[in-house]
C-alpha cells in the first residue's frame, strides 16, 4: 500500500493508494477492498431514504454491502478515475458502467468523497449522477 506520512498530514494517502482501491472495486476482490478501510468505518450509499443515502457502518457490514454491489451487478466496472488527496480528505472521480438484471445499462459518472483516518478509509460516501438506463444496442 502506498501511504504517504509526513509530518503536517499524517492521515493523508497518495493516489497510488486510491488507485489501487479502484483496482480492488473492478477486480471484486473484497479482501483486498476491505484492506484500505478502517476498524471503525462507514459507507454512504448513492441512495436510500436519509439525507446521506442509506449509511451503513462497521466492518461487516460494509463488506455485504460491497459484495452486494458485485452480486447484482456481476459486470459493474469503474473507469476513468481521476483521484484528489487533500489533508485527510479524498476524491475519487470514476465512470460507473453495469448490466441490471434486465438487461439495461447503467453509465454514469461518480465520485466517492473519503475521509482518511491513520492511513485508511474511515468514511466512503458516494455521489452518483442520475440518469436514464441505457438499451443495449442489437447488432444486426
């Protein structure tokens, strides 16, 4: 893991590391996912009924939910990132691309907002942009 720790930001990862947590969410591997986040952590879902999504904390519970991503979406794929590392605050810009059940696609461009806490995610909340599914094309 690329952690940088230097004296005025010890929280503070590089985006070598986000990166590498980008790797972890398009090779669904969860536990290497779950390396990067932080005893005590929380996920901010893209929806749900709060005003942050549905929030869903602690260790276990965060990798269901992240499984669950992968379960429903056997092809989600994260492309594109564009990654920002400020004190102990991240972004990460992505392209999200999957196939619902029914066949329609989903593209569109996110960004997970981090709060960084000794080296590790503490907080993933996730902002996604609304849009229209998409119809597969039928080739002919």
């Amino acid at each position: 893991m690329n952690m940088q720790t230097n004296a005025g930001h010890p929280n503070q990862v590089d985006t070598a590391f986000l990166q590498s947590f980008s790797d972890a969410w398009n090779n669904h591997d969860i536990e290497a996912l779950m390396s990067f986040m932080a005893e005590d952590c929380a996920f901010h879902t893209v929806a749900g009924d709060g005003l942050l999504g549905n929030t869903i904390e602690g260790r276990d519970a965060i990798r269901e939910s992240f499984e669950l991503v992968w379960k429903n979406f056997p092809d989600a794929a994260w492309s594109d990132p564009v990654h920002f590392v400020s004190g102990d605050r991240a972004i990460t810009e992505s392209t999200f691309s999957a196939t619902n059940p029914d066949g329609s696609i989903i593209e569109a461009r996110m960004v997970d907002v981090f709060t960084l806490t000794d080296g590790k995610i503490s907080v993933k909340n996730a902002f996604r942009k609304t849009r229209p599914v998409l119809t597969p094309q039928k080739s002919a």
